[in-house]
C-alpha cells in the first residue's frame, strides 16, 4: 500500500466519519473508483482509532464528566450528570452492537456492500435529514435528553449499518426528529460516537490481532494520525458552520452522489 493511498483512506475516513455522508459508504467505493484492493480491516481499525481520538478530544470535557460518572453509573446510581451522560450513551449503543453481531452472523453486513445499496441509502437518508432538519422543532436541548430518547437515537444509530447510510447523519436525522436544536442534535450524535467506534474497534481488532506484522502496524499508525487530524478538523469545522448553516449543504453532496451511484449501479 502506498502512503498517498493511506492518506487518501485516512482523509476520507477522518473527514466522512462525522459529517452526515457516510464514512463506510466512502471507504467502499474507494477502492473501486481508484481500482486496487480493498485496504484491509487493520487499517479500517486504525482510521477508526484516529477518528475516535478526534472526537475525545473536542468533546473533552463532556467525555470527562461521562468518565468521572461512569463508576458510580457501574454501581447502579444514576444521580449526578456524569452518571446519567455514562447511562445514555450505553443505552445508545446497545441496538447498534446487538444488531451488528446479527448482520455479522448472517452475513448481511458484507452483502450488503454494494454501490447499489449506498446509492439509495445515500439518497434517501439524505432527503430524510432534509425533511427533519426543515421540519423538525427546536425546542430541546442536550439538557433534556432522557432515557426514552436514548434509546430512540440508539435503534437511529443501528439503522446506520446499512452502508451509505451515515452514523453521524442518521442519529443527527433522529435527534432532529426528536426536537433537538442543530447543534445540540449533533453533539449527542457525536457523543454518542465514542463507544460506538470503540465497540467497532475492538470487534475488527480482535478479527485482525493476529494476522498484525510491524510492518502493517507502521501504516495503521501513520493512518490513525491522518485520520485524526482529518477528522477534528472536519468535526470542528461542522461544529462551528451549525451556528448559521443548516444540513442542507451535506443534503445535496448525498443526493447528487446517490443518484450518480444509482445510474452507475443500473447502467452496468
């Protein structure tokens, strides 16, 4: 593999995990647009960790709130913000692993894989955040989510598994759905990122640890920086464009490569 491939992996993985347009759907369609194999589940897991690394630490402070509940959530007290923050996002990501071990077990999830099925995904998950982030109120805040839309958001999430759907862009669909406020929706969503893409990461680390080599650990770890320095860019960049900018820009990114994957995909 060469390096400009691996950056081209990482960016692309940095870049799409938290905006609303699908980093797996990307991340397939690479190698068949650039015709060389696919890169591999160690890399996979690698950009991953770069990406959870971003999102850590633009969310510091609310990660340490979680962190510093998390033991006291452990012995069944949810009583301070830190332990209810810890509570939720466990509840959250309960349907995506349960739903993800089915597809794997099934093997839904490499079926799956095809520019026919992230075409429409692309499109119509796309229209679904346009219709919700025109249509949907504003009146909650991060303040105000409670255990019903934890697990709202969760079975949101789990939808994400379909490629091209969008982790990011799903749940921020739902919480939009919900009432959230823009900003407010997607700081859940990317919240509720962080055992999400560490659930994934021990998953495909666990399949992959022990076919590593120090030569492949040399790359995951060039492609865990690029990803990480992509992906807080990306998300800091989204995070500040909120305050004047709806989804609507990322709507027709999705929509007019939905359709561009769809005549592809019809057309052969």
């Amino acid at each position: 593999m060469s390096l400009f491939y691996l950056f081209l992996v990482a960016l692309i993985q940095g870049v799409t995990e938290f905006l609303p347009v699908s980093s797996s759907g990307h991340l397939i369609l690479l190698p068949y647009f650039v015709g060389i194999d696919d890169q591999g589940q160690a890399i996979d897991v690698a950009v991953h960790i770069g990406t959870l690394g971003a999102v850590i630490v633009y969310f510091w402070k609310d990660v340490k709130i979680g962190l510093l509940g998390l033991p006291r959530m452990l012995t069944g007290k949810i009583d301070t913000p830190g332990a209810k923050l810890a509570f939720l996002l466990l509840i959250a990501t309960i349907p995506v692993i349960l739903l993800g071990l089915v597809l794997k077990i099934t093997g839904l999830s490499d079926a799956m894989r095809s520019i026919r099925v992230i075409g429409w995904t692309m499109l119509l998950f796309g229209l679904a955040l346009y219709w919700f982030d025109q249509k949907g109120a504003t009146d909650k805040t991060e303040q105000d989510w409670s255990l019903k839309d934890a697990i709202i958001l969760g079975l949101w999430q789990a939808v994400a598994l379909i490629p091209g759907t969008s982790r990011s862009g799903i749940t921020i669909t739902g919480a939009r759905a919900l009432g959230y406020t823009r900003e407010d929706g997607a700081k859940i969503a990317m919240l509720m990122s962080i055992p999400t893409i560490l659930a994934s990461g021990i998953l495909l680390g666990a399949e992959v640890a022990g076919d590593a080599d120090w030569e492949l650990m040399k790359y995951a770890g060039i492609g865990a920086a690029f990803a990480f320095i992509a992906a807080l860019g990306a998300l800091t960049l989204m995070m500040r464009l909120l305050k004047s900018v709806s989804f609507t820009p990322y709507v027709i990114y999705r929509v007019i490569l939905g359709i561009a994957l769809l005549a592809i995909s019809y057309s052969a």
